[in-house]
C-alpha cells in the first residue's frame, strides 16, 4: 500500500480541514488573549497621551514660578529704555535692570589711533612688529611681498586689533592703519620691514560721559554696565549744560499675558484629551481608550481642586482674596478655562506685584498637584506599569498555550492519520470483495 503524505489521501475524506477546524477552536483561548494584549497595549498608548498632556501642563506651570533667589515680579519683568536725545546715544536694556531715570553728559566719543605710512617706509623684506602699551596684545607679519597690498593682506589675515587699508593719493598709495578704540590699544610700528615713523593722523582717546553727575571712563563708545544692566552706545557729544535723559521702565504685561496664556491652553489640551480619551458614542457605540478608567476621575478631581483651590492666600489692593477670576480666568461648562486678555492686563496695570505674585502660587501648587499624576511613582506611571506587567504576563500564557497547540495538533495529526490509515485499509478490502462478488456471479451466470 502506498505512503500516505497528507490527511484524507487514503480516505478520500476531508481531515486536513478537519484539523485546522479543531485547532481554531483550541485556539480560541490565544485569540481571546491577543484580544486582551491588544486592549491592554491601546490602554498603554492612551497613557502615554495623557502623561504628555499632563507633563506640558506641569511644564507650563513651572514656568509660572520665579527662579530661586528672583522675586515674582522680576520673574515677569521685561525692562525697556530710551535715552530722551537719541542722536547722542541708542540704549539696549538687560538682565539686572531696574526702573529709573538718570541725566546723561558726553564730553568726548572714544576713538581709534590712525597712522598713515608711505610705501616708502617698508623695506620690502623681514618682519612688520607691533607694540601696544598692553604686551599681550602684540603681534608680527611677515607680508609675501613688498608692496602695500601684500602688507595691508598680512596684517588683516592676522586679526589682532588693527585693519589695514590703501588709500591712492595724488602723490601715490598710502598705507592707513587703524587700532581699536580707547587709550589703551595704541600702538607703535617697527621691525626689519619698516623704516621711519608713521605719521599719526588721529590720536587715541577714551570716551569721557556723566551719569546723573558721576564721572565715567570707557575704552569704547559701547559703555556696559554702568547702569547695571545697561547698554549704552554713544554717538555725539551733548552740549554744554544741557544733559538728556535715560528713562528706565519695566512692563510685566507682555510675560504675564504670555505664560498665563500658555497655561491656559495646557490645561485646556489636558481637559480636552481626558474628554476624548474616557468618551463613549451611543450611536456607534465605541469607547475611548480609558473610558470608566480611573486615572481619568483622578485627573479630573486633582485639576478641579487645583482650579477652585486658587483663592485666599494673596490679597489685592481692596483686601480682597485673589482669585483665578481676578486675572481674568474663568471655569467653562465643558470643563475648560478662558482667559480674557483686557481683564488680566487691566489687573497687570493694577498692581503688576500682586498680579505676579498670585501667578506664581498657581504654578506653584499646580506643579505640586500634579505630582500625584505624573510625578515619579506617579498614578499615570503606576497604572502604565500595571499595563505593561499585565501584558508581559499575558506574553508568558500565550507561549505557553502557543507550546500546547503544537502538541494537540500532533496528537490530532497522528489519530487522523490512523483513521486514514484504516478507512484506506478497509476502503481496499472492500473493493477486493466487490471484485471477487462480481467475479463469483459471473462465472455462476455461464
């Protein structure tokens, strides 16, 4: 009798579809835990969202709060100057500024040595040497040629403080040399590669000025610091007797509408997303991925006890307890928060203290609360953990299940395989029989 190579060849029977029937159903239990692997990893994702949004919010509110050492106000403060006569100098405003104004005299602008030098002057070979009152600051050149292009290259590929130019005279080239501004960069040039003296065509000078009386020295026309935090570039000499002005003033309302703004939307994100993620439609009847989760009643019940927990601490001008409302925000119907821009900077011109240090108690204590949500060790970590244990487990079960089905299917392989066996068995005898019947009857009809 022939090899049997496959279910149901001897029988003539279906029994390979036959086994695959019945190990769909021994499957069934792997599918149902697919099923619960795939839920679970769509629970996970779904976390992940809201710990996004939640973080940003967090992140939002940190930036709510003054560093350590920086009071609230200074935290919100942007300060701005102007100088009342800006043909004699333009004012840049930084960090460390205070609001104030002061009196500004310019007796005389810094300037940069210039000394002019005729070709004449340059042997044409060895170096050119030059020697500042700082000797740090000195520097040679060897130019690759003797005419004044090759020097003027050789020293402006240096960069060392002073820039070489030409200029063509009616009695020939010269060579013009300028330093940098202040005293203390003049310089002197000498050498094998020169002979004779520059002519000095203007001398070097300090910047000489008065702020509210007080004497001040500087190298340069850019003058740092002497207002703290200030900037001032000098541009002419005042006249006598008649000193302008630097106003120095400080507007909190374009960082305070901006971070409260910023809040604002972080916790509508946040709002929006818990709705999105725990909805249910009765039509189609789908949920989100957390619907009847409890995470999402914990995000709900922490951010609502944030927002009408703002209130008491930080009084206004009237004695009156500040309020989310009081910088112009207020609680929707669908949950979310609304920020009127008039209000808060009607607040902000108010009292830009009180307005600032009430924003910092918000951030402050909504970077607290929502420590519990998404801190380390965090419900939204610890449900995410939980997830993903439950997933690893449900892993471990479907090898298992996984190992069993190849030892059904063998024992399901080896019983039919039997069966095909005795059908073609008996199958060969009866057709044996039905020969011999058909045999004995024809010789019995002659």
């Amino acid at each position: 009798m022939a090899t049997i190579t496959s279910l149901g060849v001897g029988s003539g029977l279906d029994l390979e579809g036959l086994v695959q029937n019945l190990m769909k159903i021994e499957r069934q239990p792997i599918d149902a835990l697919q099923t619960q692997v795939s839920s679970y990893n769509t629970k996970i994702s779904a976390m992940g969202t809201l710990a996004s949004k939640l973080s940003a919010l967090q992140t939002a509110a940190k930036n709510l709060k003054p560093d350590v050492l920086q009071s609230a106000l200074d935290k919100f403060g942007t300060y701005k100057g102007t100088v009342g006569n800006e043909n004699v100098a333009s004012i840049t405003v930084g960090g460390g500024a205070l609001s104030g104004s002061y009196s500004l005299e310019v007796t005389q602008l810094a300037q940069a040595q210039k000394s002019r030098f005729d070709a004449s002057n340059f042997t044409g070979s060895g170096s050119i040497e030059f020697t500042f009152a700082d000797d740090t600051k000195n520097f040679s050149v060897t130019p690759s040629g003797d005419n004044l292009s090759a020097i003027a290259n050789a020293i402006n590929q240096a960069n060392k403080g002073v820039t070489a130019t030409i200029v063509n005279g009616s009695s020939g080239q010269q060579l013009v040399l300028t330093g940098e501004e202040g005293v203390e960069n003049a310089f002197t040039v000498g050498g094998a590669g020169v002979t004779g003296s520059a002519t000095v065509v203007q001398t070097p000078q300090d910047a000489q000025l008065k702020i509210d009386g007080v004497d001040i020295t500087s190298s340069s026309n850019t003058v740092k610091d002497a207002v703290t935090g200030v900037t001032l570039q000098l541009k002419a000499v005042t006249e006598a007797g008649s000193p302008t002005a630097i106003t120095i003033s400080a507007d909190y309302s374009d960082k305070l509408q901006k971070s409260l703004g910023d809040f604002v939307k972080a916790f509508n994100d946040v709002v929006n997303t818990v709705s999105s993620l725990g909805s249910y439609d009765a039509d189609t009847k789908t949920a989100g991925a957390l619907n009847g989760n409890s995470i999402l009643r914990d995000a709900q019940s922490t951010l609502r006890n944030l927002v009408f927990g703002q209130s008491g601490d930080i009084v206004d001008q009237n004695g009156q307890g500040m309020m989310l409302s009081s910088l112009g925000i207020t609680f929707q119907k669908d949950g979310t928060l609304s920020l009127d821009s008039d209000k808060l900077a009607a607040a902000i011109n108010n009292d830009p203290s009180v307005v600032a240090s009430f924003t910092a108690q918000i951030g402050d204590r909504f970077n607290s609360g929502l420590n519990k949500l998404v801190g380390t060790g965090g419900l939204v970590e610890s449900a995410t953990t939980s997830l993903r244990n439950s997933v690893s487990a449900l892993g471990k079960r479907q090898e298992t299940l996984e190992a069993r089905m190849v030892t059904i299917e063998a024992r399901y392989r080896k019983q039919f395989g039997a069966l095909d066996t005795l059908i073609a068995s008996m199958n060969q005898t009866s057709n044996y029989l039905t020969q011999q019947l058909t045999s004995i009857t024809a010789n019995n009809s002659k």
